[in-house]
C-alpha cells in the first residue's frame, strides 16, 4: 500500500493526515496571487483558532474533521494536519472559487476542470500526473490514488 494510502486510511478513521498540500493559482505557468476576500468567504465560517501574526487557521468543519491553514504567502496556501470528509468539501469549495490546484506531495496536481492544465507551469507538467477532482471525495480518492 502506497504511504499516501495508508495516511488517507488514518484520516478515514479520524485522525488528521499529517502531510502537507499546498494550493496555489497559476496562470500562463506563472503564479498569481490569491483573492483574499474569496478565502475568507470559504474559510471563516469554519475558523476555530487564528493567529493572524504567523497566517495561521485551525478549521473545524460540521463533522468535526479539522485542517491547519497557513496562508503566509499572497499565492499559496499550505493546508496541513487535514482530515478526510467535510474539510475536502471545503477544500474542493476554495479551489473551485479561487480558481486553484492543488499540489500533493509525491508529484500529483488535482485541477478542478481538465481545462487548468493548460495554465500550469512547465514543471507541473512535467513529470507529475494530473487529476481532475472537483468534490472533496474525488480530492480524497486522488489522495488515496497518489
């Protein structure tokens, strides 16, 4: 079993993934800058803990499954600490409304719409496999997958 795999197993049975993915928005191969308003649109309705000083989130979502959040950098975020079921969905909600990847460890990009691909950097495209998922399921199946 694949050492992703047997992390998306933990996380299925409660305990956070302790890896981390990173999200970021590229366009023409270059990176771009996050819209802030939409992250907190997404993000703060399940903010738990903040330390605005270091750029750090704990999320708690419906579930009660959490994820750690680091958006130190205006174009990427780190996600890390994640668990698997309502806190993908989130995630899946953030990529699709920013317009954003996301980046596994390993060399795996999960692109919201076959269309991003187009607009990723040359290095992402090369070497690394791509995988269209656009539910927090499917980001799940992807993780397990890679």
């Amino acid at each position: 079993m694949h050492g992703y795999s047997r992390l998306l197993k933990r996380a299925q049975s409660g305990e956070n993934l302790g890896y981390d993915v990173f999200v970021c928005r590229l366009l023409n191969g270059e990176s771009e800058p996050l819209d802030q308003g939409v992250m907190n649109a997404v993000l703060d309705p399940y903010v738990t803990a903040r330390d605005p000083e270091h750029g750090f989130l704990q999320l708690t979502a419906g579930d009660g499954g959490q994820a750690d959040v680091y958006t130190s950098t205006d174009t990427n975020i780190t996600i890390s600490r994640f668990s698997v079921g309502e806190i993908l969905d989130v995630l899946a909600d953030l990529l699709k409304r920013l317009g954003a990847v996301l980046v596994l460890p390993g060399g795996t990009v999960i692109l919201q719409r076959a269309a991003d691909r187009a607009h990723l950097s040359q290095d992402l495209k090369d070497g690394w496999s791509h995988v269209v998922a656009p539910t927090g399921e499917e980001i799940a199946e992807a993780i397990r997958m890679s």
